[in-house]
C-alpha cells in the first residue's frame, strides 16, 4: 500500500503514488539503502548506521551502528520464510544474517573477499544471489553456507539481478553500462545478451511474479517493461516511459490547447510531454550532423552528434505537410529543423551562405521564431546578423539590415501574428523594429539596459523584455512604449512566460496580459 523514498537523510512514505502519509527523520547522513519488512521499513545511510522503523508510528525499532573499516554494509535484504531475519553485504565481502527483533547477530559468511554490490532472493527457499563488484554472480544456501553456482559477466560490477518466476528458470543480471544478461540456471550458462537496454547503467530489476516480463530503470532517467514472448529468450519493449537525462534547458507549449510540451535538455534530446496522459509522450531524438551515419554507429559511438537545443520555436500550422520546429544549438552556427509529425529531426540545416563550407568557431546562432503560418524561421546569431529561412524548402530568403541587424549579439527575435512586424533586441541595448516583407528598419530606441531574452504575446501585443540587471518590461509593440516594469530577482533571468487574463477585475485595458519569469534564485 505504501511506496517509500528518500532523499538526503529523509525518508517519506507515500500512498496512492500522490500523498505523503509518513515522515522518518533521524539518520544524519544520506540514505542509501531501504527495504520495507512487514510493520516496519529498514534504512541504512552512508555513515554506516541501520535504523528500523516501525511504519504506523514513525518511531525507531531499533538503530545498529557498524564499524565502517570492518563492515560497511552495502546491500540488504529479507530472506524469504526467515522470520525477523535480514541479511546484510558488505564492502569487505562478507555477509552477516541479523535478527532484528533480539537484536542478535545469528551467523556471519566469509564471503569472496570481494564487494557485495547487491542482493537478491531466489525462488527457492534458503538461496540467494550475490552480485560483486568485480562482475560474478554467487547463487548461494545460506542455510549451509555453501555456493551452488557462479557465473561471470564483463562489464563491470553487478548493479542489480532478478528471477524469472513463470516457470522458466532464468536470471537477469544488470550492469554498469546498461546491457542486461540472461543466464540459464538449469545449463549454469549464458542464454544471451540485451545490449544497450538503458544509455546508461542499470539501477534496478524486477520480474513480474508469474509473468514474462521485466521491469528495468537506469540512470538515463527511463523505465522499460521488457517481454518475453519470442525465439531465443530475449526480451522486447513492450511499454517504456523517460525523460531528459540531463536537466532541460528550454519548455514551451506546443500549439494553443495546452496538451503538448516540448522540452529541450542537456542530454541533446527534444522530447513532448502530454498533459493529458503519459502515453502521448514521444522522444524526437537527438541531433545529428549526419543521421545516416549516426544510426551505423548508434548512440554511444555516435560523433556525429550536435550539441544541447538551447533555444527553440514551433509552430502547428503547416505541420503535416513540413517541418515546423527550429532549434539552435549551443556554441553552434547551423540551426536545426524538426518534424513533429514525424518525431524527428528534420531535413533541413539552417546557416547562412558564406559559412556553407567551413564552420566559424567564434559565431553561433542565439535566437530564433517562426512565423505564424509556419512558412518563415528568423534566426539570430551573435555577430548581430538576422536572417529569414524558408521552413519548407530551407533556402534563404534575406536578412536584416545592409549587413546585420545590430552590432552586438542578437539576444531575442519576434514576428507578430500578422506576419507584418519582426522585432530583434541586441547586446548593445537597442531594440528595434523591421517591416517582416520588406526588412525595412521602422522603429529603433535605445533599452535601459543590455536584454538578455525576449518572449512576445502574439495575442495582446505585449513584448517581454529580460534585462541582464534582472528586471524585465514589458512593452506595447502598436504604441512601442513600455507599459509595465517588474524588479525583484537577483539572478539572471533563464525565461518567461505571458498568460493572458481570463477575468480582468477592476484593471485598466492596458493590462492585457501578465507575466512570469523564472531566474536562478527561485527555481530551488
């Protein structure tokens, strides 16, 4: 009924996946290791202390202290049918079987001399498999202290093993760098591998009681059911779900109703999560110089690969018929196109002609918009260039200005909604304003100081404007006056957010909108 986490040397209880129902505070140090136990729940932190919890009463049971340089535990478990027994591995190798109600050490095993890394009850009574840091697998009585098969893998330590309960006699085995293997324990051999099962290593398995199918997480921030249904005794994905591996570095909505996010992180991935519910959620992949190169060499080999999605815009109109998100890359001068529809990277790369054949390494894209009917994508670069692509067919269709638009930095690019005005911010704290057709200069005035961001509300004409002194405007683009100013962060601004009023209560018209932001104060 009850899930248990921790985080730091706090442990909580949560029911119904949703509501925190108990709380357990008394380790010092990080926690490292659970393992619930009837009417009571067994923590143990990194400073080497193990403390019972009785889970109704939130009171300590009892609190063993261990002697680090003798015995750092490292893994526990609850043989199945021992009564009030668990079993402890150690950093030394050895294992120790306590009863935790008297308090008593019952028996203590050599063990292999070897880290134990992880623990697992077999589906016969009295045995258990020991995973060691240097790659074996021990299925051991404990009962008899006495060892009745070993196997080898060579990619690391253990890092986690489970049994197949189905009537097939099988275990699977996790390692540090994301394969699984699968040993028969009726021949004592290898039945075959599941390489690349997770980008990186294997946290944790399980096999469902009774069922052909496994359970696998990772450290790549992903969870997989695996089935196993065909030839050979491999498994296939049968459901998965994942997010970024790495912290996302830009969130926008994808089109008016609210039901899609697309994200951008760290790990160089562009993903949409569904508001309405998680089987919506699709990967876009990451970006690649060459994709045809990149799937021959696959992921871990792959160097083809493009650096972080920093900044990005979409747009649904037009996209069935082509590509309808853009995205600039982090230090990088070509722009990428993506296809939602598709759920992947597009066909087209966006830079400007003199850099069609050698890549700068001091000039990169950093802003970029498309237009409301999906047709046209501005891009920004640091010289201060702004230049217009047809999303389409990807040629280029213009720029802004005899030479560049600004002489800094482009720090934000807007197009209205009528596709008539585009609005670009530079470095060096001007803002102006260009005629979409015709790339004429209309407007320019001078900002108070140096923007680090834009974000228009096509809607209410509303222009947001971060400055690097961490206050923000915002700005009429029909009057070109600034109608509001907000202060208050003390940390750069990463981004914003307009959301017009649905109810607008003794307001003057001119408020038409309001703004968020998010700085770095505020995000922890």
């Amino acid at each position: 009924m009850l899930i248990f986490a921790s985080y730091d040397n706090i442990l909580h209880a949560f029911a119904r996946n949703k509501e925190v129902v108990h709380t357990y505070g008394g380790h010092k140090a990080r926690i490292h290791l659970l393992q619930p136990f009837g009417d009571h729940v067994i923590s143990v932190d990194v400073d080497n202390i193990l403390i019972v919890w009785n889970i109704q009463s939130e009171e300590k049971y009892l609190q063993v202290d261990f002697d680090k340089a003798t015995f750092a535990v490292s893994a526990v478990l609850h043989p199945s049918t021992y009564l009030n027994k668990i079993l402890l591995g150690s950093e030394q190798g050895s294992l120790q079987l306590w009863n935790i109600r008297s308090n008593k050490l019952l028996y203590s095993f050599p063990g292999w001399h070897l880290a134990v890394t992880t623990l697992e009850q077999a589906p016969a009574v009295d045995v258990v498999a020991v995973g060691l840091v240097s790659g074996h697998i021990i299925v051991h009585n404990i009962k008899f202290d006495e060892t009745l098969m070993k196997f080898q893998q060579d990619w690391g330590p253990i890092t986690a093993i489970s049994f197949r309960t189905d009537g097939h006699p099988v275990m699977a085995a996790g390692s540090p760098v994301g394969h699984i293997a699968l040993w028969d324990l009726e021949e004592k051999k290898l039945m075959c591998q599941m390489q690349d099962a997770h980008s990186t290593a294997i946290a944790g398995m399980s096999f469902v009681p009774g069922e052909p199918l496994l359970i696998t997480n990772g450290a790549d921030n992903a969870i997989r059911v695996w089935i196993f249904d065909g030839p050979g005794g491999t498994g296939r994905i049968l459901r998965s779900r994942m997010g970024h591996s790495a912290p996302p570095t830009k969130i926008r909505y994808h089109g008016q109703n609210g039901e899609q996010i697309l994200s951008a992180g760290q790990d160089g991935t562009l993903q949409s999560f569904s508001t309405v519910h998680e089987k919506f959620n699709k990967s876009l992949g990451r970006g690649s110089i060459n994709k045809k190169k990149s799937k021959k060499k696959g992921l871990k080999l792959d160097t083809m690969v493009l650096p972080p999605i920093t900044v990005f815009a979409s747009e649904v109109a037009h996209q069935s018929d082509w590509d309808n998100i853009v995205a600039c890359h982090q230090g990088y001068i070509t722009c990428t196109t993506w296809n939602y529809q598709k759920s992947s990277m597009g066909a087209h790369k966006l830079r400007p002609e003199e850099f069609s054949k050698h890549k700068p390494i001091d000039i990169h894209a950093t802003a970029v918009d498309i237009t409301s009917c999906g047709n046209f994508a501005v891009i920004g670069l640091s010289t201060g260039q702004v230049d217009v692509y047809n999303m389409q067919s990807g040629i280029h269709r213009g720029l802004y200005g005899k030479e560049r638009a600004h002489e800094g930095a482009i720090r934000g690019v807007a197009v209205d909604g009528l596709n008539q005005l585009v609005i670009t911010a530079g470095s060096e704290g001007l803002i102006k304003f260009w005629k979409f057709k015709t790339k004429d200069l209309i407007y320019s005035t001078e900002l108070p100081s140096s923007p680090s961001g834009l974000l228009l509300h096509r809607d209410s004409g509303i222009l947001g404007i971060a400055f690097d002194d961490f206050s923000i405007n915002a700005l009429d683009i029909e009057t070109r006056k600034i109608v509001r100013t907000f202060s208050g962060h003390h940390g750069r601004i990463n981004d914003m957010v307009i959301q017009k009023f649905i109810i607008i209560p003794l307001l003057s018209v001119v408020a038409r909108s309001c703004l968020a932001s998010i700085s770095v104060t505020n995000l922890y």
